[in-house]
C-alpha cells in the first residue's frame, strides 16, 4: 500500500502537533516574495491546475512578464483567490491562510465554543426568524446552562430575529458573553420563556455522543450519533461496536446529520465495523493531479485500529469490533454531513445497500494539504518554511474514489428517504427518541411503513436559512493520519 507519512492530507480537522514549532523571528518580505510562494506552490499541487490558464507551466517562462504578472496583487490573498477554478461553483473549499500556527491550534478539534450548534429557520409566519437547538455538546456552557436540543432563540441581546437581523445578531454567538431569548411556540405564537447569558470556554467534544438499541418487531436496531471522525476517539469507537456486537443487533442506524469529517482512517476504521466481509478488500482510492500521481494511494478494510491520545501520538492498537449481523445501512444525513462521513457512504456502497434519510448532504468528495512557503520541500515542510511571514494554502490537491471508481457526489447524496428536520422546529425531540422525526422514518422503512412525514402546522412552509457567522472552514474538512498507511 502507499504511504501517506509524507503528506498530511485534509479533507474535519487536522491533528498537528504544534509544541515542537519555534517561532521564527519576524523578517521583512515583500508581497511579490509571498506571491511568488503561493503562484508556484499552486502550479504544483492544485488539484484543477490544467484548468486554470494563469496556472500554466509556461506563466514563469518570462521573468519580466511574471514579475509583472505577480505586482499586479498586492495582496497574496487576492492571487490565491484569482487562481482558483470556478470558485464557489467547482471548488468551493480551497482558502488562503493568513497565520498557519493559528490554523493548525484549530485544526487540533480544541476549540472555544458555547457547546452547542444551531440552525435558523424562517417560520410560517412572514419574516419571523427563529434558532432551534440542533445539538448540545455535553459539559459544555450551553449543557450548563440546561440548554437542550429542540430548544428556541427568538433574540440574541435583545435584538428580536428577522430575516434582515439574524445574520448580525448571530455574529454575536462568539463573543466572550452572550444573552439568548427562549421561547416556548404554541398555535403559531411564540411566547416568551426566559433569557440565558453564557460563555465560550475551551472545548473538545467526544464524538461518540448517543449509543442505543431498539427492539422493533422482534429486530434488535443499533443506533450511533457520530458527530466526528476524530482519531483519538477510536477506541470509544470501537467501544461503541463492541455493545452492538453484545446486543447481536440485526440493523443498523448511523446518525451522520452533524458529523462534517475528520480522519480518514477513522472512516475506513468505521466501515470497517459495519461491513461483516471487511478483513479485506478496497474501502476507497485518492488521486493527485499529473504532477503527484506518486502520492495517489489506497484505502482497505481494516482488521485493527490504531489508538491515539488528544495529542495525536499513537498509543497502542485494537482489533476492530466487526458486525457480522447485518446486511444493510442507514446513514442519516442532513446538509452538515460531509467528507469522510460521504467517504463511508460512497465507500460500502459496492459491498452493503446504504440507505440515506433526512436531507441531501454536503458533497464534498476532494481533499486538501496546508502548503508552506518552502519551496525546497515542495512546499510541504513547515519547519523550514519562509521565517518572514506566517501565510500558508489549504488547496484542494486530490479527490477520494470508491473501490468501483465512483466519486460522482460533488453535490452531496440525495435521500432516499426526505425528511426536513427544520420544517418539524417547534417540535424537535432529544437524539435517540423514537418519535424523533428523521430516526422515526428510518426505523419506520424498517417496519416495512412507508411514512408520511408532515410539519406540525400547516400554513406557509418554513425555510431553512443558513447563518453566515457561523460558517466554519474546518467543519467539513479530513485528514490522513501520519501514522497510517
């Protein structure tokens, strides 16, 4: 198999080790300097580079014209953002890095954060904005302030939300505190509740959030809300599956609604769980462009786990926990479900049926790598990067194939079964209740019922409405651990 230790690839976050890295004293550079990084570092690696004319072998061949080509920027930002290929339509995840060490702290999974994730909707009332509660971190400020999943914010500071002020009042969200209005709905009317402030502290969430098993018509059904592929929660993991290989369950749902990535191997790891013929064949392919097909490797099942502490260091090994009582997967989506949590999708798809219900997800089948201005190393070395500044990439430079060669999810897996959380916001049910909508359709089609899912109200729909403040770019990412291969 191909090695990845070379390369430390994203795709939720990255676990990079940051306490070895010296600071490096500040050296006056210019823009054309870090232009010339980033123009060259794109050449190399980016992943629609043949597409992208300004990217062309030849743009370098004439000193003068490229310097000149280069002083047209003055921001490195701006050349980074000119290269990229059909931006927001093709390649909606490439981004510029302004400070890397600030990056890689992130990437780490150890975040400030209230504990708690959000989603707006616009009410069947006109212009009314409401946030209900998706999910609730535990030990986190808002599980300390006994804010639960289902739960509705009409304010924020006081600032009554509409569809003019909810993107500024959510802006809000990250501040060191923050006033929340909850309210209770009933008819339509919002009546208010009480008024919560809280703040952010230092978080790092287990994403093994919810273990269970019904019993429906005499089956035993396992369910998993898995909100991160994190490689130093695998061992809770492989926990997780050793209860369901206790309970001899003969189904299985895997709640993906808010898992938007994280390791590679944890996803290969969890596919291997799931499908009973893994010890051995192909889980998934990663293809560079023509100028690093040597990095292009492969993905099999796994026999055994590796077992890493919250620093990313390898502590020990495991046998994998493998189901070998189930012949099929339900995979619950929503629209934050995303790269490795599709790489499992796409990945059992030629072994096991995979069954999707709730909503279309992400779709992001490419990944990326932080390239630092060490054009020595091929700009993959950050120890010997450019001690001037502190500006990395996070291009996209490969995309992730099944065993068959399928990689056709760019815009995310549509449902099998719909079901629109959002339009169910005046009554949303903890994780785990049976009566919870989207886990009610799939335990439904496993009764053989084909359900009919509507709004509690009737009326004018309900519209789902993204919040600007709280888009993240490490969300949806993935990385390859240096130590699998």
């Amino acid at each position: 198999m191909k090695t990845f230790k070379a390369l430390t690839l994203l795709f939720i976050l990255s676990i990079l080790t940051t306490s070895c890295f010296e600071d490096n004293d500040d050296i006056p550079i210019s823009s054309k300097e870090i232009n010339d990084f980033v123009w060259k570092g794109m050449n190399s690696w980016y992943n629609w580079q043949s597409e992208v004319s300004d990217l062309s072998d030849t743009k370098d061949d004439n000193s003068t014209e490229y310097d000149s080509y280069l002083n047209q920027f003055e921001k490195p930002k701006d050349l980074f953002n000119s290269l990229i290929y059909q931006v927001d339509v093709i390649d909606r995840f490439s981004w510029f890095v302004e400070d890397y060490i600030v990056q890689e702290q992130q990437f780490q999974g150890i975040s400030k954060s209230l504990g708690m994730r959000l989603q707006a909707v616009e009410t069947n009332n006109a212009d009314d904005v409401i946030l209900y509660v998706r999910h609730v971190a535990n030990n986190s400020p808002a599980s300390n302030a006994n804010i639960k999943r289902g739960d509705i914010i009409n304010a924020i500071n006081g600032v009554i939300l509409t569809s003019s002020t909810y993107n500024n009042a959510a802006s809000n969200l990250s501040n060191e505190s923050v006033t929340l209005s909850f309210v209770t709905e009933n008819g339509g009317i919002l009546t208010p509740k009480e008024d919560k402030t809280i703040s952010p502290v230092i978080l790092s969430e287990n994403p093994v959030y919810l273990t269970k098993v019904f019993t429906i018509d005499g089956k035993k059904v396992g369910y998993l809300v898995y909100n991160g592929f994190r490689s130093s929660y695998n061992d809770e993991l492989n926990a997780a599956f050793s209860f369901f290989k206790n309970e001899n369950i003969s189904e299985l749902i895997l709640d993906l609604r808010l898992n938007g990535g994280g390791s590679v191997a944890t996803s290969s790891y969890l596919a291997s769980m799931i499908y009973a013929g893994a010890s051995d064949g192909r889980f998934a392919d990663l293809k560079f462009n023509s100028k690093h097909t040597e990095s292009d490797g492969f993905y099999n099942f796994s026999n055994n786990l590796n077992v890493f502490d919250s620093n990313g260091d390898k502590t020990g090994e495991e046998p994998i926990n493998r189901l070998n009582t189930i012949s099929r997967l339900y995979v619950l989506t929503s629209g934050s479900t995303a790269s490795a949590s599709e790489m499992v999708i796409n990945g059992l798809r030629p072994y096991i049926p995979v069954k999707t219900v709730g909503t279309t997800t992400y779709g992001k089948n490419v990944g990326s790598i932080t390239l630092y201005d060490s054009p020595d190393s091929d700009f993959r070395e950050r120890a010997s990067a450019n001690s001037g500044h502190l500006n990395a990439m996070q291009p996209i430079v490969f995309q992730i194939f099944n065993r068959d060669g399928e990689s056709d999810y760019a815009q995310g897996f549509n449902p099998d079964i719909e079901v629109r959380e959002f339009e169910f916001w005046n009554n949303i049910r903890p994780f785990g209740d049976e009566n919870e909508v989207v886990l009610k359709a799939a335990l439904n089609d496993i009764r053989g019922i084909t359900t009919k899912i509507a709004p509690t109200r009737k009326g004018r729909q309900s519209k789902k409405l993204k919040i600007k403040a709280l888009k993240n770019r490490f969300d949806k990412e993935m990385y390859i651990d240096n130590e699998y291969h």
